[in-house]
C-alpha cells in the first residue's frame, strides 16, 4: 500500500516517492565521498579546500571589479579569469581532474535529490478557495513583453473566444494602466488581468484589491517572478487562461511602498541608483561600471538607513525588500517564495567595505555583510530628501523616509485549477534526509495521519518493521544497491591483492555479505533493546528477513564467479564478470526500486545515472589498481 498524506491544507504527499528521493540523495552523496576518498585519499581534502579558496578568491577579486577603477579593477579582473583556469589546472597537473568533475556531478545530483525529498515533505501550498467564472473580464496585455509572447502564443485572440475584454499596450506614448483598469471596473468588469511584466501586474492588481476583484496573472513577462511564485505554467501562458473556466482563488498578500503597490520586491541603494542614470538603458554595462565605485565607496548617493522589527542598519549599500521572504541564501531575489500568504515582509540588505566581506557574502545569512530579517513593516530613510527606488523593475524617486508594508490577503489571483505548483527550493538539512531515508508512511513534520503508516502496528512491533505494514513483505531494494556495491567492492579489493582463487572469491563475497547482514541485524535488535521493547523470536526473524537482501545481493556475483569455468575465462576475466554482474545488480534493484516506490520518470532516470556514474568510478578503481 502506498504511504501518503495530507498536509493542513490538502496537498498530498507521497512519502514512499519521497524516500526514494531522500535514500537517492545519501546514495549520491556517499558516492561523492567515495570517489573522492578512493581516487584521492588525504589529497581529497586538499581539493576540496583548494576549490574552496578558489570560490573565495573569485568572488573577492570580483569585488575588486566592481569597486575600483584603473589598475586595481584590471588586476581584479584578471584574478577572476586567471584563479578558476589555475585551479583547473592544478587539478590536471595532479591528474585528478575527473575526480573533481565526477564527485562534483555526484553532489549536485545529492543537494538536488535532498532538496526534492525536503520539498515533498515540507510543502505547504496557499489554501485554494472556490472560485465563480467570471462573466465581463477584463484583460491588460503587452506586446513587446517577454519578446512577444502576446503574438507568439495568440493570447489576444484565446482570451477573446473566451469572452474578455483585451486592451493591447501599443503606440508610442506609454498609456496609463491604472486608469484603464479603473474604467474597465466602472463599465462593470468583475476580474482584472494582466499579461506583462510584474510592475504593471502591480499597477493593475492593486486596483482589483481596490475594489475586491478577482486578479489573473498571465506569465507573459520576460521573468515571470510572481508567476513563477503563484505556481502558473511560465513555458505556456496560455495556459494561464483555464483559469477563466475553471479556476480557484488565492488570497495573496499585496506589498506596498510609499503608497505604490508591488508584487516582488522594491530595491533601495546602489542598484536603484545605477538603473535611474539616464545612461543605463543605452550601455548598461558601461554605466554599472562607471558609477558603481564611488557608489561603493559611499563617494556619491545618500546614505541610508533601514529600520525593522527593532533592528536598525546603518549605511548599506544596497537594499531589497520582498513582497513575503525569499528562501535562505538567496540575497539577489532571484529564487523562490515559498508562500505569498504569510503576512510579512522580508529584506536583505548588504554592506560591504573589503574584498573578504565580499567573499563572505557566500556564506549567506551567516556573512557579516548581509543583514536579513522579516517584519511587516520597514522604514527606509536616507540623508537626503528623495531617494531612487527599483519597484517591480520601475526605477523611482520617492520622499525620505520610505515605508514598506504589507497589506496581508489583500489580493484575490484566481488560477487555474490545475498547474505546474511552485516547488519553493529549500536548503538541504543532512540529518533530515537521513530520518527521510529511513522512514517511510510517516506523515509530514506535525503528525499528521497516514496510510499503510505507523498506526497499523500494534504498539510492541512498531521498532521491529522497517517500513508500515503494507511494506513489510516488499523487497528492500534499498538492501540490495547496498549489497551490490559491497560486493563490487570485495570484487575490487581482492583483484588488487592479485590472481584470487575462484572458490577463495566465492567465499570472501559471501562471507563479507553475511559479516555486513549480522551486524545490521544486530543494530537493528541493539536499537529494539534502546526502545524498551521485548526481543520475541517473531520479531528477530522479521529483522533477519527485511536485511537478507545484503545476501542476496552476493548471490549473482558469486554465481558467475563459479560459472566462469564454463565460459573459458581465466582469473582476471572472472575477476571483471563478477564486478560486472554486481554493478549491473546495483543499477538493477536501483531503477528497479525507484519504479515500485512510485517515483516520476525523472527520478528514475536520475537515480539510474548516479548508480552508472558510481559504477564507472569503480571500474576505474579496478582497472587502476589492476596495473
């Protein structure tokens, strides 16, 4: 029986997929370590921090970049082209460059598998509400937005078939949305749309605020931020227009900034400053860098001062501040929101004097140059009377001080009723993963119930069972890629201690698979005896089945140790079919797994490369060792 659950709000979560994903992550995570460690051994650690200095230097010389003219910025600018070269370099010198790409590759597909796995378990989609379809909408779309997504994808022509009323953004003279709105609204419209770039989505959504209207977001735009954010299909705008037939509403919170409204998030500072120069649209490179030093340096621009939630930074150089906050370690705004729902304001605000706070501000909330923090409401002022201000990509000028609020629920978007969802990346929390990896029908963080879970057991065998009770007669798969690798390991070892004899391989293969089942057997029963349950002889032979899989792995590779003969091969020859036959039982039960546990395609593909990938390394231990 599959093990899911329901969050508050009613999005299910399939915990069986996400074990699957969170077992993927420390299986790739392990391989990365591996590879590292078997290839490498104590100069593993010399790469790792090598690449760490080297991350570090880049981002320090690039402040250099930014900061300073003249021989300081070219020197900057040859230390970021010259430290990833060198250090590439280094690692072809030592002959280690395919272990940094292989364990590279290993741990990105971990971080992005733990992440998928904390995802399931951690989303928390906004609460839909029913939604009538409207009669008279009324639609705002821009041409020229997103390179043209209105024509490419006859959003003018689909709207209308469905009834609404479509205004193009055209001519030469830039027309005045918010009063194109308010018109529609006094003619009788009862839903307000837009398919454009977010600043006038929050022209037009604060007017259908105003009035208690239904809001449509149309992911025309070159970015789609508060789209991508609502969770909409930005690939296919179109798309976005099921909504005016079968919809659900969201009560989104609207932020508001000296009295304009936004969507994303209004900047204060340098950023702000460089976009208003009249020069910045004809060469935006040339002016960032022209004005950016002495902006830096505090030489020119006001200086400010932000105030939230009893916290007062003095003198940053640049401010965001975010209509809900972004996901940690995103400073530049450019990731996810979570949720739009959760009545607060959220600001990142940097200062930064050296090049090594430069360089610390990868370490993100923990740099002493970044400041962030949550609050519904933030004051912005300055030493001077007017500040500039990036709001939803429009540059400003707004009177000192500034305050940022948020309006909570004060927006209704009505969506279409199914689409793509917004998958909020969150950081990987290592122990996390593990309770993941090994639990499975367990409710999400705050109890909630299961099926085929916990509950099923009678309280004395809750300890003995790995899995629920309707995965209690599956096969481990989980047991079985272990099992393989471990056997693909013994493969190895015993060709670099030289020419083994067959029965003397045969033996130490199975004997190494049944040393590793009794001790985690025995862990098993140790953990039972910790929980205060009673031993009982069913519950022993129940942990001796669910771990047999490490045996059972052994078998095939040990099999074609003792067929070999009958294929004419000799020492060597056997030597490789038996790690053949065990890595192909290791990507085997691996896809194999991920295909029972319910995992999406994707998945599968995933966990099957990271076992070839893994698999590859060790072949290439072997043929090493083997001269």
């Amino acid at each position: 029986m599959e093990a899911t659950s329901r969050t508050p709000d009613g999005a299910e979560v399939d915990h069986v997929s996400t074990q699957a994903k969170a077992r993927l992550a420390l299986l790739a995570g392990a391989a990365a370590l591996l590879v590292m460690l078997l290839f490498a051994g104590y100069r593993s650690i010399l790469l790792v921090a090598a690449g760490l200095v080297g991350v570090a230097a880049t981002a320090a010389a690039a402040w250099l970049v930014l900061a300073h003219r003249g021989p300081v910025r070219w020197l900057g600018l040859l230390a970021v082209a010259a430290v990833p070269v060198l250090l590439v370099v280094s690692y072809v010198h030592a002959g280690l460059l395919w272990v940094v790409l292989c364990s590279a590759a290993l741990w990105m597909a971990a971080v992005a598998a733990g992440r998928s796995a904390l995802a399931d378990e951690a989303r928390a989609r906004m609460p839909e509400h029913p939604a009538d379809r409207p009669a008279r909408p009324f639609l705002i779309m821009n041409p020229r937005s997103g390179g043209g997504k209105v024509g490419a994808f006859r959003l003018k022509e689909k709207a209308e078939e469905l009834g609404a009323e479509v205004v193009l953004l055209e001519g030469p003279e830039p027309m005045d949305v918010t009063a194109l709105a308010r018109g529609a609204v006094a003619r009788g419209a009862d839903l307000l749309g837009v398919a454009g770039g977010d600043g006038t989505q929050a022209l037009v959504a604060a007017v259908a605020a105003e009035h208690g209207l239904p809001f449509l977001v149309i992911s025309a735009g070159t970015r789609n931020h508060f789209a991508m954010d609502l969770g909409l299909d930005r690939t296919d705008p179109a798309a976005c227009l099921d909504a005016l037939t079968d919809g659900v509403e969201l009560r989104v919170d609207l932020g508001r900034v000296g009295g304009r409204p936004f969507v994303n998030t209004a900047s204060f500072g340098t950023y702000a400053e460089v976009v208003r120069s009249p020069a910045y649209r004809g060469d935006k490179m040339r002016t960032t860098l022209d004005l950016l030093p002495d902006l830096l340096a505090r030489q020119t621009g006001p200086r400010l001062t932000v105030r939230a939630d009893g916290t007062t930074v003095e003198d940053p150089q640049a401010v965001l501040v975010s209509n809900n906050p972004y996901g940690a370690g995103d400073p530049a705004g450019l990731g996810r929101r979570a949720r739009l729902d959760a009545g607060t304001l959220g600001m990142f605000a940097v200062k930064v004097a050296t090049a090594a706070q430069a360089a610390g501000i990868l370490r993100g909330r923990r740099s002493t140059g970044l400041v962030a923090l949550d609050a519904p409401e933030i004051v912005v002022d300055a030493d001077a009377a007017h500040i500039s201000a990036g709001i939803d990509g429009e540059s400003l000028t707004l009177p000192t001080p500034v305050r940022c609020r948020i309006e909570p629920g004060a927006l209704r978007v009505l969506v279409p009723r199914s689409r793509p969802g917004n998958r909020a990346g969150v950081p990987v929390n290592w122990a996390e993963v593990r309770r993941l990896a090994r639990t499975v029908g367990r409710a999400a963080a705050g109890g909630h119930p299961v099926q085929g879970g916990e509950r099923d057991h009678p309280a004395g065998l809750r300890h003995w069972h790995r899995h629920g009770t309707g995965a209690r007669r599956r096969f481990d798969y989980s047991g079985a890629v272990y099992g393989s690798l471990l056997a693909a390991s013994v493969v190895v070892g015993a060709g670099a201690a030289g020419q083994f004899p067959r029965v003397h391989l045969i033996v130490l293969l199975l004997c190494t698979a049944v040393v590793f089942w009794a001790a985690h057997v025995y862990a098993r029963l140790f953990g039972v005896t910790l929980a205060n349950e009673p031993l009982t002889w069913h519950g022993f032979r129940t942990v001796c089945a669910e771990e047999r899989p490490l045996i059972d792995a052994a078998l095939p590779p040990a099999a074609a140790v003792a067929l070999s003969p009958l294929l004419g091969l000799d020492l060597r020859a056997t030597s490789w079919l038996a790690l053949a036959v065990a890595l192909a039982g290791q990507v085997g039960w691996a896809v194999l797994g991920s295909v029972r546990a319910g995992a999406p395609r994707r998945l599968v593909l995933i966990s099957a490369a990271v076992n070839i990938l893994l698999g590859a390394a060790i072949v290439a231990a072997k043929a090493a060792l083997s001269h």
